[in-house]
C-alpha cells in the first residue's frame, strides 16, 4: 500500500473537468516509475489476432476515455476506497510493430514482466484476447501455476493448428497445454458458443447466470477458486451486444452490467494476481457505451484486486 494520498488531490480523484488535461486511465499519473507503485495499467493496442471484426486497437484509448467520467468520486458499492489507499499509475502502452507481428508476444510477455518484477500488480487494457496469453506466461514466471476466471462468451480453447498461432480463440488451449493455468480450479463465466472441448475448465454458462442468479454464480467462483492465485480476464464480449455493441464477436444472451457489478462485489476477498479488460472495439461503438462498460469492469476490477489485500 502506498504511503499517503495519490497525487490528484487529497483522495486521490481529480478536481479539474473529465473533458481537460491528458485522457490517462482514471485520470491517474502517466509515468514508467515503478517505485513504490501498487498497481500498472497498460494499454495493449493490438488486433492482429482477431477472427472477426477489427478495432480493439483502439480500446485502450477508448477505456481510458470513458473513464474520466468515473475521476471525480470513489467507484460506488464497495466497502474501500482502492484510489486513495493505493498508488495506480498509467504506465502507458506497449509498442507495437505491425511489422513484426511475430515478435509481439515475446514483447508484451517482457513488458508485463518488467512490471511484476517490481512486485507491482499489472492491470491491461486490450487489444483482442489473444493478449492474455503472453501475459499469462508472465504471471507464471513469478506466481507458478495460476487459476483462472474468465468473463466471456467464448471458450477461447479451440485446438490450435500450430504452436505459434496468434488467434484469439486459441490462447487458453495454448494456456493449459503449457501448465500456465489449472483448468481444474478456473471457471468461465457467461459462456454460450458451442466448442466440445471444455479443456477441464469449469463453466458456469450464460443461461445458468440468468436462470440461478448471481449469488449461485459467486457462491460456485468462491467454491472453485478457493484462496488460489487467480488471474482474472474480462472479455466485453461477455456482455450482451444491447450493452456492448462495440466489440469484435458480438453474441446475444449475454450477461448485464449490474448482474456483472454484483458477481465481483459478491466475490469480494479472493486472490487476484492480475487482470485485463480485452476485446472492447470503438469503430463499432458509436454511443461509446461500450467503452464506458470497459472503463467500469477495470475499476471494479482494481476494486477486487484491493478487497483481497
């Protein structure tokens, strides 16, 4: 925890409009020092792994833009006050070589890994989901073997053609195969495309959130889970289309905003390691509303992360 307040005022919020000054996430500090930080947030521009429509490119710039709508207040619902107890730097994004697709994992996997070296917790900002490979292999340097908890509509186990394919449907097969996450005690949330290979992942599928409420869905993650290491992926696609439209893979019968809200305050106090908010696409986004249910996830998301300190 850092000592005294953030930089932007006495509880760490900014007094000056949403609509001025530099769009960093939440309005916190852009800086590369690590000294003394708690957590990181990056942005990861990349879509070069998608399979359907282009654009999460553009969503570290559209998060961090919706979120100084949130800048002036704590996140409501919470019992902490994760802005003001802990330092959180906007640590800027990784480089990309459109050129050197190749080289991008290896790239990204060094950028997170500069962070958690420093025993600095790293929150990412996507980019498409394959993302969370390289950023796994990371966590797995420092943490071991991780659980997982996925908020998506798609599985993202298919079998990959080859060891070295960047497909964003594929990263957790490559994930498992690789000892990186326990499938065992990892669950998926939200889930309802149709892919015959679970991988041992438990899954807690979209019908079952709507049918058994989300108490059922918290009471099953605390249950799963248990106090393990728990690296946690936020895929926006979870959401249905009517509150996420801008995204690559859009499926109907997807989660809401609130029952999401709930889910994490009722998960309160598990172990999270790391986490990312991926597959938020602007050009198809043109209410913005879908970035701004990016911009909320990552909030909630930090708020999680202090909850189990």
């Amino acid at each position: 925890m850092a000592e005294g307040k953030n930089s932007l005022g006495n509880f760490g919020y900014s007094t000056t409009p949403s609509f001025s000054g530099l769009p960093t996430f939440f309005g916190q500090p852009y800086t590369q020092d690590l000294q003394n930080v708690d957590i990181a947030v990056s942005g990861v521009p990349f879509d070069c792994a998608t399979s359907n429509r282009p654009g999460t490119r553009f969503g570290p710039r559209g998060i961090r833009e919706a979120s100084l709508l949130q800048i002036h207040e704590p996140p409501y619902g919470w019992d902490l006050d994760a802005f003001s107890d802990y330092k959180i730097i906007d640590y800027g994004d990784v480089q990309i070589d459109y050129g050197d697709v190749r080289g991008f994992p290896q790239r990204l996997q060094n950028h997170v890994g500069r962070i958690l070296e420093q025993n600095v917790t790293s929150l990412v900002l996507g980019g498409d989901h394959y993302i969370t490979y390289p950023i796994l292999k990371a966590h797995a340097e420092i943490h071991g073997r991780m659980s997982l908890l996925q908020f998506d509509a798609h599985s993202d186990t298919w079998k990959a053609n080859e060891p070295t394919d960047i497909d964003h449907g594929t990263m957790l097969y490559h994930a498992i195969n690789e000892g990186l996450i326990d499938p065992g005690s990892s669950v998926q949330v939200g889930i309802r495309t149709t892919n015959q290979e679970s991988m041992g992942m438990n899954i807690i599928d979209s019908f079952e959130v709507h049918e058994k409420g989300t108490q059922f869905v918290a009471d099953m993650i605390r249950e799963i889970l248990g106090n393990n290491p728990t690296y946690l992926t936020f895929d926006i696609d979870s959401l249905d289309p009517a509150y996420a439209p801008g995204t690559g893979t859009p499926v109907w019968g997807g989660l809401t905003p609130i029952q999401v809200a709930v889910i994490l305050r009722k998960i309160m106090g598990i172990n999270v390691i790391g986490m990312d908010v991926v597959e938020v696409s602007p050009p198809y986004d043109t209410s913005g509303i879908t970035s701004v249910a990016g911009a909320h996830v990552a909030v909630d998301l930090i708020c999680l992360w202090a909850s189990g300190k």
